[in-house]
C-alpha cells in the first residue's frame, strides 16, 4: 500500500503539480540515499546503486555508516556504480583485514624475527598483555587513500560531486559523531573501525570507532542535508539465533543490533523507498562472496525499478552523464612532515619510505614505504594525508606509536640435528637509544643456546649491531674426515665419532640498507671454535714422532679464538624464507682472518669467501620452482681446517662453514673449496601443503678453484622426496633423502622454525 501512495505522489507532482499556475514554485525532488553498515554484506550497496543509475535516478545526497560510509564516500567522489563493482571484484578483503605485510616491507632484522617465533606478545612490568585488536587497518587505508587522490583536496565534503556524510561513533564517551569534513579516507575508515577487528581512529582528539554502534542507518542527517525524499539501502539483520552466534564478530554485531533494531522500525516508517537485500545467509566477513552480495542488492533494487523510473521522471534530469574517474597511479611528494614521533627520529622513518621527496613516485611506492614503516611493529597505527601544495603534494604522517616497549616471545623446534629445542625471548625497543632495539633468545633443550643482539636502525644512514651468538650439537661423523684434517692418529678400530661443535661469535657491524632488500655489511667478528669428542681418548706427541693416550675424557681437534674482519652483500626479494614461489636471492661474505689463540699451532692469515645465489618462479597452476648454485674457497697458505666447507645433511640455520646436501647425512664431505647447485620442485596441492622433490649437485675439495676441477662434471649428488606443511609453529618438513654414490638412504625431519 505504501508503495502505491509513493507512487502516485510522485506522480502527482511530475505531473498535476507542475502544470498548475501557483503563488508558490513548487519544492524540486532531492534525493538523498542512505546506505546502512553490515560488513560485507555492504557489498549489495554496489547493485543497488547499478540498478539507480540503470532507472536514470540522480542522487543529490548521500549519508553511510561503516561499510555504507566506504561504498557511499566512492561513490559520492565520481565513481560509478559499475567502477565499483570492478574496484572490489579484485580486491582481496582477506589480506586487507589481517593486515599482511609483505616480507619485501621488513627489515633484515625483521625478517629474522618473524620467521624465528611462533607467537609474540607484549610484556610489560612482567605481566603478559594481548594486542587490542586484529588489524590496524592500514591495507585498507592506503587503499582508500589511492582511491580518493582525486577529491583529496575536498575537506567539506558537501562540495564532493554529490555532498556526503557518514557517522561514527566515540568510544569514550559512546556518542554519535557526525563526520561531514575532514580528510575523507580518515573519516570513512573512522566510521567503519569495528571493534576488536581494528584499531581505534583518533580524529581532532576523539577516539573513534564504528558508527554502527550508534546509529547504522543515518536517514534523519541525510533530510537534514536537503533531502526530501529518501531512498535507503538496509542490509542490516536481526537478531540471531544461538546457532548463528559461531564467533566473536557475530556476537558483537548481535550486541549492537539490541538498539538498532529497535530504531529501525522508527526510521523504515520515514524512508520513501525502502530496498532490504535478501543477505541473511551471508555474514558481515564473507567477502569471498562478493560476486553474490552484489547480486543480492540489484535483484532487492529491481523490486522496486518501478518506483525508481517514477523518480527519474520528476527529476526531470538530462539522461546521466558518464560518471568516470581514473584512479592516480603516481604522484610527487615534495614536503615531508611528520607528527606524533616521540620515539623514533626523523631519519629513521623517512630511511623506512624509501623514496626520495621531489621526484615522481607510484602510488605502489607509498604504500610499500608505509609497510616498511608498519612492518617495524613500532606504530599502533599509521594514518597520513596527501595534500596539495601548489608543486606538488604534501605528505602529512601520523603516527601513534606503539606504547609497549618490551615483547615475549616464544618458540619450539624440533630436527635431526640440534635435536628438541625451545626458544624463550625478551626483545626490548629503546632499549638505549631512539630507532634501537635489543633482543635475548635463550634456548632450551639438547642443546643449549642462545642469541644475543642490539640493532640501531638509521634508516637512510648507516645502522649499526652488536650480535653475540652461541651454538653447540652433536653429530656422528665419519672418522676419516677427522684424521684428514687434523692431527690425530688413525684407527683401523675406529669408523664414527661422536663430534661436538661449539661456536661462539660475537660481531659488531655496520650495515646500509636499500628498499629492505639489499644489504651492504661491514665488520669485526671474534670467533671462539671448538671441535672435541668423548669417543678417543686425548692423544699427545711423546716427543718421539708418536702419539701417545691422556688421562683425559675428551680429545680436542680445535679449540681456538679468532679474529676477523669481514663484509656481506646480500639481495633477498624471496617471498617466504622456507617455501619461496618467487623472488631472487644473493648472499655473499668474505671473512679475512687476522689472528688466532692458535690451539694447534699452525694458524696463518687465510681469507674464506662463499656466495649464495638462487631463484624461484612459478612453472604452472600451484607448482613452483627454486633453483641455486653455491660456492666457497679458502684463500692463504694456513694449514688451519677448522673453516673448511663441509656438506650433508638438511636444514636451513647452519653455523660456520656447514652447507646442507641432500643424499649425506651432516657433516660428510669436507674440502676448503666446494661449488653446488640445488633444485626443487615445490607442489602446492593444498593451502598450507607442500609436495616437495629436491636434487643437488657438488664438487668438494682442496683447492677446487686453483686446479679447474670446480667446472668438471658433479662427483657428489643426492635427491630428496618431501611434504612440507605451513604450522602455527613454522614449517614441518619431512624428507626422504638418498644418493646413488653410497648405498644409504636417510630420513630428516623438523618441525617449527629454524633457530
């Protein structure tokens, strides 16, 4: 019955109204569209509007609240309702709520950490905190901030191309905000930060979350804009039924639709055409189900086409004209200005960005400098403003740092080779300094460990470490590659040994970075190295030219402190540290030996350098390649073997001069020069799983490079057959491994990160 009065006043007014001679010029429709909130069942906004512009209807304003707001805002900046279908048919929602940062946006230094720890939280005054939400929304914002380039001049937002509002609300105070100037991307990811998923936003000293607390359906702020006649979007639900309440999200909206509910029935009575997309199956995160949500807001829109059509007619509009914006891929920043840095220098976040001010930049420059910047952890949230200046554009950064200094973090390990292990750190930022952080892993289990390091991130300038690491496992070797190494006496009796390692180094460094993935490193290393077993006795010269037993339990190879100074290059673009499916890697060092406690009396200045270089690609549908070759060569006349090269085994945190081989068990063939080259096919049949096939190729020996033996045809090769699954705790992975040389095969096995 209402539809039918709807339609016949318009009629009445198309028609009768206009024709008649009246004192009083009659009042010109405006149309004013209300776009509620509902997560991702907002997405139906988009149908209905491609139904509006299909019956020629005009909308003059437009009032949204959270997902309304973002939809509204889009559209009330150009955008046309097809554009916006396109815009969020490619969009990936999943990623922009968890925030993903790329690894390509971390430090070196970050890299380490996030692929080290399987769970980090905040520690303050020796109490265990949780974050405040999931997500700072920060993949959200810079994507608004692209999208809205264009009006970023706009502060009034009544002077868009159609005027628009949208509500938020304080979280203080739970008051209503109405936001109808300001910064448009602020003020729409303001009006749409649901609570525990994101982050509060702080606009002019109000701590803001989403408007749908308060008021989801703006109806009585858009007539108060002008509008007389309203047409409204609901996709709102009702209460829900205890078997709909299957997560912390969905009990929070039930929470909130107590009060809306209620308004609704109030705010329906006032609305002139009233469109409730049928989303009741979809909930507010199913944005994989965009395509359908669409579907849901043009099929309820079509209901009412009729109604539409008699809209556009007592407009009395031209037909409407195209509605394009070209979205700006690149623009030029030549003013930095920064607030709300207490804790970290200038130089430290302009060193993050990455670009330079004054020249040309793309828009995925920004967003990548912005995630290096959110890839420190030390920003709650980071929110920033491109304003025109005349020449260009400012870029205005605020930050809110984040209030804790200091992090728990904890993991656990398991492989062949250091065997069970768990991993408690402290990590503590400003530990000294602005930029700096310190951090302590103690490591528990067969083998204790730990790891301890203090980094000044300057950014753009030079950065500077202090890194002391200590390491020990057990292994069995083969007796031969201890004779030949060092001067112990043979055994016929005697095949394997029980070998200890121990290494202790402590570094300090310098270190320039460029676009957090090339490295330069400069530095001083001390390096105590010690090789000893319990499996033969301690044997000692008699003087004779014979060697004869001690009393003691355990017999040395090296126990000895050098020193060195030393330099890295490093590239590394590698999406993930375990299973890459694209990027380059390059890794070199040159450690040049300077003095030595000299345990066996036979140390020379010598040099060691080794490169890593590999890559990986996509071959078809879920399968991946990565290819390397490595090598190494010692460089001098020092009969000194403790540094020599020594290939076997599988793993992927080494110390030393140790490189992993498929087909050997660790620590099998040794030589002071080696070349090798990897491969390994990557099949991802599953999300999280991995069939893995892998094969490796080396020369090793002495002084592979001076003969020319390095480029003859591989002595050594092994395969691997393996699955790999991505865990909460790191990487598990399990490996068959053989080599047609020996007449062995091998498992390996490890679980959680490598550390």
């Amino acid at each position: 019955m209402k539809n039918k009065i709807v339609i016949l006043l318009l009629a009445f007014f198309g028609t009768w109204g206009i024709a008649q001679t009246t004192e009083k010029e009659e009042v010109p429709i405006q149309v004013g569209l209300v776009l509620s909130g509902g997560g991702a069942k907002g997405l139906a906004h988009i149908g209905t509007l491609k139904v509006l512009e299909q019956a020629g209807v005009k909308v003059d304003y437009i009032g949204g609240t959270s997902m309304g707001a973002i939809i509204g805002a889009l559209y009330a900046s150009g955008y046309s309702a097809t554009e916006l279908d396109s815009i969020f048919r490619v969009t990936d929602f999943s990623k922009l709520i968890q925030d993903d940062v790329p690894r390509s946006a971390k430090t070196f230094y970050d890299k380490d950490d996030s692929e080290r720890y399987a769970l980090g939280l905040p520690f303050t005054n020796f109490h265990v905190s949780f974050p405040q939400a999931i997500s700072g929304g920060q993949n959200i914002y810079n994507e608004l901030v692209r999208l809205l380039f264009h009006v970023k001049d706009i502060k009034d937002f009544k002077k868009l191309p159609i005027p628009f509002l949208c509500i938020a609300t304080n979280v203080e105070t739970g008051e209503e905000v109405l936001l109808e100037s300001g910064y448009l991307p602020e003020a729409i990811m303001a009006s749409g930060t649901f609570p525990s998923l994101f982050e509060p936003s702080e606009i002019d000293g109000k701590l803001l979350i989403d408007g749908g607390v308060v008021n989801n359906y703006p109806i009585d702020e858009v007539k108060k804009m002008g509008a007389n006649l309203i047409i409204g979007v609901d996709v709102q639900h009702g209460l829900s039924d205890r078997e709909a309440l299957s997560s912390a999200t969905e009990i929070l909206l039930q929470i909130n639709n107590y009060r809306t509910v209620s308004d609704m029935k109030k705010k329906i009575d006032k609305t002139e055409i009233y469109i409730k997309p049928k989303i009741e199956d979809f909930s507010v995160i199913d944005f994989g189900r965009g395509k359908e949500i669409v579907l849901t807001g043009e099929e309820a829109a079509l209901e009412k086409f009729a109604e539409l059509q008699k809209v556009a007619q007592v407009q009395n509009e031209s037909p409407l004209s195209k509605r394009i914006v070209e979205p700006s891929d690149s623009l030029t920043i030549n003013r930095l200005i920064i607030k709300g840095n207490d804790k970290y220098t200038r130089g430290y976040i302009k060193g993050k960005l990455r670009f330079d001010l004054a020249e040309r930049i793309s828009f995925d420059d920004l967003k990548q400098g912005v995630s290096n910047l959110s890839a420190t952890g030390n920003f709650k949230t980071i929110r920033y403003q491109l304003v025109s200046n005349g020449l260009g554009t400012d870029l205005i950064l605020k930050l809110v740092e984040t209030e804790t200094k200091m992090f728990l973090k904890l993991s656990a390990h398991y492989d062949d080779l250091y065997k069970s292990a768990a991993l408690i750190n402290l990590t503590k930022k400003n530990f000294l300094l602005k930029d700096d952080v310190a951090s302590f892993d103690f490591i528990l289990g067969d083998n204790l460990r730990y790891n301890l390091e203090y980094y000044l991130d300057k950014g753009f300038y030079w950065s500077f470490g202090v890194k002391s690491e200590f390491t020990n496992f057990d292994t069995d070797v083969d007796f031969g590659l201890i004779s030949s190494n060092f001067e112990v006496p043979a055994d016929p009796n005697i095949r394997e040994i029980n070998l200890d390692v121990t290494d202790l180094t402590n570094q300090a460094y310098l270190q320039t970075v460029l676009q957090e993935e090339f490295a330069v490193t400069l530095g001083l290393e001390h390096k105590l190295l010690r090789y000893s077993t319990r499996t033969i006795n301690q044997f000692v010269d008699n003087g004779e030219d014979t060697f004869v037993p001690t009393d003691s339990e355990r017999t040395f190879f090296d126990d000895s402190n050098y020193f060195s100074a030393y330099g890295k290059i490093t590239l590394d673009t590698y999406n993930d540290k375990y299973f890459p499916t694209k990027g380059i890697f390059f890794d070199s060092d040159f450690h040049f030996y300077l003095l030595s406690s000299d345990f066996n009396e036979n140390f020379k200045e010598f040099s060691v350098g080794k490169a890593r270089l590999g890559t990986a690609f996509n071959l078809f549908n879920n399968v991946s390649l990565n290819i390397e070759a490595e090598g190494g060569f010692k460089l001098g006349t020092s009969s000194v073997t403790s540094f020599d090269f020594v290939l076997g085994g599988y793993g992927n945190d080494f110390v030393n001069n140790f490189i992993p081989f498929f087909g050997y068990d660790f620590l099998s063939l040794p030589g002071n020069s080696f070349v090798k080259s990897y491969g390994r096919l990557d099949y991802n049949f599953a999300p999280k799983n991995h069939a893995l096939f892998s094969a490796n190729f080396a020369n090793v020996d002495d002084d592979l490079f001076r003969t020319g033996e390095w480029f003859t045809e591989p002595t050594f090769s092994g395969y691997g057959i393996g699955y790999g699954y991505e865990s909460f705790l790191g990487p598990v992975q399990i490996y068959y491994s053989w080599s047609p040389e020996i007449n062995e095969n091998t498992f390996f096995f490890s679980i959680g990160y490598w550390f």
